[in-house]
C-alpha cells in the first residue's frame, strides 16, 4: 500500500495495548534477548506496526532489573514494557486471564475458576496498563486494546483522558449470556468495554451475544439495526470485524524453493504417503485429543488407507504453567503413544507428534506440503491457521477440514465442515478430503484463497481503523416503540404507581438547586401523567418537602422530601419519621460546624432534618480536601454521610431511606398486597437513588438516569432528562387498563 492510498482515519497514530508485547524477553549471555510471543494476535499485529509504525504497551514477559532497558531500536516502532510482579503474574495473567476469563469466554464454564484475588490484582494491572496508555498517547491518538487480558483498562483511560478514542477488539469468542452471566465480576468488565467507543468482534454471533449481555445485565439501551449500544450519557459502536491474515507473506513463503523443513526429516524422494497436517498452540481449546481420537477412528474405519496416511501434529508450548494444559500435554502424549502402538508398523507410525515452535518459513513448507488440514478446534475465536493453510497452497490444491466452532467457518464454508466431537463425521471428512478428485479440491481451495487474499489483515486494520474514526454519536433518547416494548408487558392492565426523583431526573442539574426550576413541558407531561384514572406519581427528592412541592407546584401528586424522611400526598396521610424530632437540634449544631469550614464558593443546603454541602461553585483542585474534612464532622457529629453529585449529604442515622419510603406509600395507599395489582415504575439519577433500586429490585421496573460512570441496581439506564421526558410522554399516552 502506498502512503498516498492511506484513508485518513490511518493516518492517525496507533497506540496498541496487548498483554504481551510481541516478542518475550529472555536474559541469555548477551543480555537481554528478543523471542517472538506464539499465538494469532501477534501474527496478525506485529506486521501492521512494522508498516505503520505506532507504540505497543505491554508485558515483556520477565521482571526487568533495576537499569535494565528493552532495546527496541530495530523496530521501526516504540515499545513500552508495564511491569507486571511475581505476585500479580500468578493472579492476574494464570489466574484471572486463563484459568477464568479464557475458559469461560470460550464457553468451557466447567473448567472456570473463579477466586476473587485473582479478579482483584487484574484490576490492579489493568490500572496500569490504562494508566501507561493514558500518559503516552497524544491526543489524537487511536488507542487500541487487545484481548480479553485488558478489559478493564478501558475505565481507567476514559477516566484519565475523557476525549480520547479508545477501541477494544476481542480475539476470542463472546460467549452467551448464560455463560457471561456465569462470572461474579460479568458487570464489571461489560461497563469496563463500554468505556471505549468502539467494540470489535471476529464475527456476527460474538455480537449479539456481546449486546444481550449489556442490555440484560446493564440496562444499555440497545439499538441492533445500526450496532450501537446507549450507555448513560454515551455512545458505543459495537460491530464484527473477522480478522484476516498477511496472505502475501504467507503465499511468498510458500512459493520460496527449496523447501528446509529442519523438524521433519523429510525424505529427499518424494513420498506417496499423504499427510494430514494439524498446527495448534497447544490449548485444549484446540481439541487435540478429540483429533487425534478422530484419526485412530478413521484408521480403524478406513483400514485400507493405513500406511498410506501420516498425521503430523504440530504443537507450540503455551501457558505450561497453568495446571490443566500441562495434564493435556500428559493427555496427548499418552494418546500419541496409544495409537502408534495400535496401528504402527515396522516402516510406518501413523501420528509423528512435534512439540515446539517453528519460523513461518518452516511452517508455511508444511502447510504447502500437507494434502488436509485438520482444524478442529472445540471453540475458537477465529482461527488463523486454517488461514494459513489455504495461503500457502501454491501447487497441489489440498484440502481443508474445519471445525464448526471456529468463527473461521462463518466465512469459509468452502472447507469441510465438521464437529469436532463428532468422531465418525471427522473421520469421514478425513476420508473424503484424501479421496477427494483434482477438480474439486482445486474449486474448493481457489474461493477459499481468492476470500483470504481479499479479506487480508491490512484490510482487517483499515476497517476496524476507519469504523474507530467515526465519530462519537450523542446518545440517543428512546422511541415510544421501545418504551412499548420494555414496559407494555410489564404494566398490562395494572395499576401504575411512577416514582420520579427530581434533580438530575426531572430537571438538569444546576450550579445551584434554587435555579433547577421546572419546565413547563416536563410539568405538562407530569400532569398528563397524573391525569390518568391508573396512575399515581410520587416526586421523591433529597430537598426539603416544601421545596420540591414549591418546585414541582402540582397538586395531584404525592411528594416525598428529605430522602423519605417526610410525606406529604393526596392519597395518603402526612408522614414524618418518629426519630426526625430527636435529631432536629442536632442538625442545627450540625450545620453551625460545617459553616466554620466552609471556603471558596462551597455552600451549605438546611433542610431542617438534612444538610447538603454544594461543592459544584468551588475549584476542582480544592473539592476533595473540603468534603475529606466534612466527612469527618459529619462522623464525629453522629450523622451519616453520603456522596451526591458535587455535594455531600449529611443525614441523621436513621435506618430509613428512598427504598424505605417507597415501600411505605406503596404499602399505605394500595394495602399490603399491593405487589399483586399495583406495577412501579421508579426514575432516578442520584446514588440515593440506588437504595430505591435496590429495594425494587425484581418488584418494579427501575431506570437510572445520567452518566453511566458507576454500576447501578437500576434495570435500565436513561441519557438525560430529555429521555425522562420522552418516557413520561409514553406513559401518558399508553393504553389505558381496562380493568380499573
Ligand atoms: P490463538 O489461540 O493463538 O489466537 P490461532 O488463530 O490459530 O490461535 O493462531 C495461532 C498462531 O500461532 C498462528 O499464526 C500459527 O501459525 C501460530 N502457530 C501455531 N503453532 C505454531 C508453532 N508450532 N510454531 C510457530 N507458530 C505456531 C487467538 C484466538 C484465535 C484468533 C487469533 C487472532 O484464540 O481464535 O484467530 O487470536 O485473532
């Protein structure tokens, strides 16, 4: 590609984030040493950033000593190491990354662990990996994270740098929501994802799986027609992008006579014995003893091709120290041995097994040389070696076998097509691919090659690149036809009791509460609301009752002030909590030692039984220490104290709150049994609010409003107040319950 053909969305500056950096360091005689890292996201993204040039963060694969550099100036891009301890090695890359995420992403729930230590020092690496992207990147960078190593680091890069373009591709599968659902941190790592603005998958079902995941287990809103998924205040593209492989580096190598294949001995007279070739990072994933059970069945079945067939089996080492992929290498071993033994002969062993790791140019030779390729993962997220197989066949068209659980045989459906665990299919294929007439085979291969030579691995880069330059949409408020759709089940022919907070939920959020009046349209839709024979609405709100009823001015309407501390409705006698009275005076006292340290634009809210210190006025840099110290009055002086947005509450101890009071007018207006005939709906955008949505969780449909920086209890979230709006106006013009 020349530099003048290069979309504008390349010309950016590319950081990468990836576990590994892609080669390990070895300390040997002459100091440090450079080894290739094995496995596909190498191959695929180490060709890109010796065109392109860029930076690549990440493990160097041992503990540099003090002094000690990466000498990275034979490439022609920068690298930067993060280092990773003794400690958080076990946890965080043995642990969490391949004895929890790695089997349950590829579906294998059985062989998941989950210990929350592990999960912990993943956090904490994956703070670091953010924070090193977030100190190096220039702002108009594309910062692109790899793997399901970092899914974390997004949140740490959007916190540092809330402008810059952060996109993830996963090289794995996305399992369903069943088996996401499955891990205890499932929330933590989706809304870590959903810190970037682009999510790419290998293909389509990774991606549906992806977004049922965040809409059941967040609430995002999901829009499937355009791949976007509405989190909070914003945006996010998700999409497949099925990775491709440097088919011309591939093709060239293969092309490249004579052949030096140093780990097989190969004979210098051509051989009319056929050869099955199998490659594989040694992974159970990979089913390398379900092959190989394959093949002793198609030599059982089949016993006319004995000694007129070879399996070469080509297995690079990988994460040997983990427990379960050292009993597979004593698995394959055992296998290997037990059917040479069965079926070997004094001039032929049916399985010549080769443990270790090969260049491509040795690689590529076997490819070309090899008459089937048996790729038979039992999962794999693509799978490049079928890839590789198909680039190097330059001569005699051979043939591929490929697993159905690959997401390579979305696309390459010119192979033949197998289950894995189906024994007797793979052993038929086996047989078919070998008999399998010129023709054929060579129809076969030329669509498999002429997709791969098109689908290449620049033209995998230059789409995820310019799917990452679009820019960020605003979020969008939801149609009336998804308001339906959520809610029209949930309220058929039920009463409707519709809980709204108001600051940050019925009105934006203002530098200062006095100015976060109304509008006359959201008073209108709230009026239209209480105007319905089968809904009842009560505004809950941190301000004093008599505030919010000033500021709301509807007298259809039950109001609840103070965070449920008080009530006041047209259904339902006044309330006031006993303890309020007890605690008024020392809320006085309260507030007089809060006024001796409050500076610089930060003022204090009197509620009569709750206090609310505003820091919104006062310069960032100063927030922090101001509210430190007020935590601490707040403590000494026996209250309790309560992050809000740019404030800090101050509330008497007592055991009540939002979630509290709603369960109150529910249980006062509509009788006890109320959860039989009476629906809720409750609206929020405040962490007062989640004591509601935790109390209703499973008993109402509950919607958080705003930013989506926390996790929430709530089902759903809602953008703004303009979607609070929009569903107001839903459930003013819905369909009224006939029964009522
Ligand atoms: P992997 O699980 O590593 O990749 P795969 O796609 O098959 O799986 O790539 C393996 C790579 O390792 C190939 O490039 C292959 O040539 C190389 N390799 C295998 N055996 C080797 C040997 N003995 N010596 C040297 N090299 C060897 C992950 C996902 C895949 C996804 C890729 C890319 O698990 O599903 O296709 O990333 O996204």
């Amino acid at each position: 590609m020349t530099q003048s053909k290069i979309h504008r969305s390349e010309d950016r500056a590319v950081v990468v984030l990836s576990n590994r950096l892609p080669f390990a360091i070895k300390r040997g005689p002459q100091g440090l040493e450079k080894q290739v890292s094995p496995g596909g996201l190498v191959s695929a993204l180490e060709p890109v950033l010796r065109k392109r040039g860029g930076t690549w963060i990440g493990w160097p694969g041992i503990s540099l000593k003090t002094g000690e550099t990466l000498n990275g100036r034979d490439l022609p891009y920068s690298i930067q190491p993060v280092a990773v301890s003794e400690e958080e090695l076990e946890h965080y890359y043995h642990g969490f990354s391949n004895r929890t995420l790695w089997p349950l992403l590829h579906s294998f729930s059985q062989n998941t662990q989950f210990a929350p230590e592990d999960f912990k020092a993943y956090e904490q690496v994956n703070r670091r990996f953010g924070e090193t992207a977030a100190k190096l990147a220039g702002s108009d960078d594309m910062i692109w994270i790899h793997d399901y190593h970092l899914m974390l680091a997004p949140s740490t890069l959007r916190a540092r740098r809330p402008k810059a373009t952060i996109a993830f591709f996963l090289h794995t599968p996305f399992p369903s929501y069943d088996i996401f659902r499955l891990l205890p941190w499932d929330q933590e790592l989706l809304q870590g994802l959903l810190d970037c603005d682009l999510i790419g998958f290998h293909i389509e079902s990774y991606v549906h799986n992806f977004l049922d995941c965040v809409e059941r287990r967040l609430g995002a809103h999901v829009d499937r027609q355009r791949r976007l998924v509405h989190y909070g205040d914003r945006t996010i593209r998700v999409d497949a992008f099925p990775i491709g492989i440097d088919f011309a580096l591939y093709e060239q190598a293969a092309t490249l006579k004579p052949l030096v294949v140093k780990a097989v001995d190969s004979p210098q007279e051509p051989s009319s014995e056929q050869m099955i070739l199998g490659v594989d990072r040694l992974d159970y994933t990979k089913g390398i003893p379900e092959r190989i059970r394959a093949f002793e069945h198609f030599l059982e079945h089949y016993p006319e091709q004995r000694e007129k067939v070879t399996l070469l089996q080509v297995a690079v080492p990988s994460r040997s120290e983990v427990s379960e992929y050292q009993e597979l290498k004593r698995e394959i071993d055992a296998l290997v041995g037990q059917v040479n033994g069965r079926f070997a002969t004094a001039s032929w062993s049916p399985i010549r097994y080769l443990y270790g790791s090969f260049e491509r140019e040795e690689l590529a030779a076997l490819y070309r040389e090899a008459q089937v390729a048996l790729v038979t993962p039992l999962r794999d997220g693509m799978n490049l070696v079928a890839k590789e197989f198909v680039a190097c066949q330059v001569e005699d068209p051979g043939v591929l076998i490929l697993s159905r659980m690959a997401g390579a045989a979305d696309t390459m459906h010119e192979a033949l097509l197998v289950n894995p665990y189906n024994l007797e299919e793979t052993a038929a294929a086996i047989h078919r691919a070998l008999s399998m007439e010129e023709n054929e085979r060579g129809s076969r291969m030329a669509a498999l090659r002429s997709r791969e030579r098109r689908n290449n691995v620049e033209r995998w880069v230059r789409r995820f690149l310019e799917a990452s330059a679009i820019p960020a949409s605003a979020p969008e408020v939801p149609s009336h036809h998804e308001f339906q759709t959520w809610l029209g089940p949930f309220l058929h022919q039920h009463r409707l009791a519709l809980f709204v907070d108001y600051d940050g939920t019925l009105t934006p959020l203002c530098e200062h509460p006095a100015k976060a009046t109304l509008s006359e349209d959201m008073r209108l839709t709230l009026r239209n609301c209480a105007a319905r024979p089968d809904t009842d609405i009560t505004v809950i709100s941190g301000r004093a009752l008599n505030d919010v009823q000033e500021m709301v001015g509807l007298s259809e309407i039950t109001y609840s002030g103070n965070h449920g501390l008080e009530i006041n409705g047209a259904h339902i006698p006044h309330f006031q909590h006993e303890d309020l009275d007890h605690y008024s005076s020392r809320t006085v006292e309260l507030a007089k030692s809060l006024h001796e340290i409050i500076q610089g634009g930060a003022w204090l809210e009197e509620k009569a039984y709750t206090l609310t210190l505003h820091v919104r006025a006062m310069p960032q840099a100063e927030q922090e220490s101001l509210l430190t110290r007020a935590r601490e009055i707040i403590h000494d002086a026996g209250f309790q104290a309560r992050d809000a947005h740019c404030a800090l509450e101050a509330r008497p101890p007592i055991g009540w709150d939002k979630g509290r009071a709603v369960l109150h007018i529910l249980r006062t207006h509509y009788g006890p049994s109320w959860s039989e005939h009476v629906r809720v709906i409750y609206l929020g955008d405040d962490q007062t609010d989640e004591d509601a949505f935790r109390f209703l969780a499973g008993l109402a449909m509950t919607f958080r409003v705003g930013p989506a920086n926390t996790l929430t209890a709530a089902s759903r979230r809602l953008p703004n107040v303009s979607a609070v709006e929009a569903l107001l106006n839903w459930i003013a013009s819905r369909p009224e319950a006939e029964c009522l």
